[in-house]
C-alpha cells in the first residue's frame, strides 16, 4: 500500500502542477508511476473538462471554453509535453546525427520547426474541443477527458521494456525499461474499456449508444498507434527515448484522439 502511495505521489508529481511532493526517487517507483498515468490522465482531462464546461454552460461560447481547456491541459502540466512536442520537431527536422540532435533538442530556446508544429498542434486541438462543445456540453466536456486519458495511456509505451533511454541521465533515463509489456497492454485495455463505457453511458439514447463508445475505441486505438509510431522513428532516429519524446506522444495522441472522436461525434445524433 505504502509503494503505490509512493508512485501516485511521483505520477502526480512529475507529470502534473498539483501540489504533491515526490517522496522516493528511483526506478521501481518509476515504473510503478508510470503504470498508473492514465489515472493522471483522468484527473487532469476531468479538471479542464470542468472549467471548460463551466464556460460553456455560462454561455462563453463553444471556442472559448475549447480554449480554455486546452490552456487548463497545458498550464495543469506546465506546458511539459507542449515543450518536448516542439523540441522533438525541432530534433527530427534538424535532419542532424543523433548527438546533435539531442542538443538542439535540450536547448532552451525553440526552432522554426517546433513553433510551427506547437501552434497547428493547438490549433487542430482546440478547433475540434469547439466543434464537441457545439454538439453539446457533454461532448465537449468528454473530449477533454478522453483526450487527457488516452495521451497519458500511452506513456506506458514509451517505458516499457526493451526500449532504451538516448541518454544516461533525466527524467527518460529514470522511467526507461520500467514498465512491463503485458502491463502496458492490460493497462492500456482496462484504460480504453472503461473511456467506452463512459461514451456509451453518455449518450442520451439507446440508438446513439454504440456509435459514440465504438468511436471512443477508435479514436483510442488510433492515438495509441499514432504515438507508437512517433516512439519508433525517435527510437531509431535518436537511439532511444528522452522525456521530450514522451511529450510528443502525449501531445500527438492527445491531438488524433481529439480529432477521431469528434467525427464520430458529429456523426451521432
């Protein structure tokens, strides 16, 4: 019980603003953390759901409260995975051997790359959070929630074993090789399982049931492909994972989950 105190302790810790103070700082503690994202995941997408709902039923506006909950996903993990999206797009547009890449990667400073990624990224995000909240509240608040689970989930496949950390030191170092794969799928499966019986449950009526939990499914399974192709060009492209890549992933799951979903919400009555 005291070890997955721990790990809640370093989830939330590390991969979000709350106040919470990581109290053990080592690999098995990692890996146990990094099995339950998803739950910050929720946690997270529920906080900015709520604050964008709030605007929406106040009458803001559908774009409004869509950019309000992007900025709330962002400012609840000081933008952590926007930056490493933009230092990864500055790392792979470089087109420079993997040591140099990483260094551009670690500079604080971001390249024409990184900002033109950072703000079609934003922009695709928040044009379809508007779109879901033009459908109705419980959309639009759903969308976020889905997106901060799924993007989470997918964590999991940057840390589990046998994919190798590009340096010797951060935070990619520690949570590297942490995360057992049959955990990673079970974890994965409970994950999206449990985000298609909140859309089936969201629906109004029996006939837009189904639509809405199977578009859940896919918009899930294409995020999580998406991510995992991003992690195997970065793999091969750096010589493993950093946390910036984790970030990317994040991100660019967030954004296909976003964009998947809302068609098939559209698409239901």
């Amino acid at each position: 019980m005291l070890g997955l105190f721990e790990a809640l302790r370093f989830a939330f810790g590390t991969l979000s603003v709350l106040p919470v103070r990581v109290s053990r700082w080592d690999r098995p503690t990692a890996g146990r953390a990094m099995a339950i994202a998803p739950v910050v995941g929720v946690v997270l997408g529920a906080l900015a759901a709520g604050v964008a709902a709030a605007l929406a039923w106040a009458d803001g506006g559908s774009l409004l409260a869509a950019v309000a909950g992007i900025a709330a996903l962002a400012g609840l993990t000081r933008g952590l995975h926007l930056d490493g999206l933009a230092d990864v797009a500055d790392g792979l547009g470089s087109s420079r051997p993997p040591a140099a890449a990483l260094k551009i990667m670690k500079a604080s400073d971001i390249g024409p790359f990184g900002v033109l990624v950072l703000l079609l990224t934003l922009f695709a995000q928040i044009a379809a959070v508007a779109r879901c909240f033009d459908l109705g509240l419980e959309k639009g608040a759903f969308a976020l929630l889905l997106a901060g689970a799924v993007s989470r989930t997918t964590l999991l496949l940057g840390c589990r074993d046998g994919v190798p950390s590009a340096r010797e030191d951060g935070l990619g170092a520690m949570v590297a090789g942490t995360v057992r794969g049959r955990h990673v799928a079970l974890i994965a499966l409970t994950t999206v399982t449990v985000l298609a019986l909140g859309a089936y449950g969201l629906a109004d009526s029996g006939g837009n049931r189904l639509p809405l939990a199977l578009g859940t499914l896919v918009a899930a399974v294409v995020a999580i492909a998406l991510a995992s192709l991003l992690l195997t060009h970065c793999v091969r492209r750096f010589g493993g994972m950093t946390g910036d890549v984790l970030g990317a992933m994040v991100e660019s799951s967030a954004t296909a989950a976003l964009l998947v979903w809302t068609l098939f919400a559209a698409a239901t009555p």
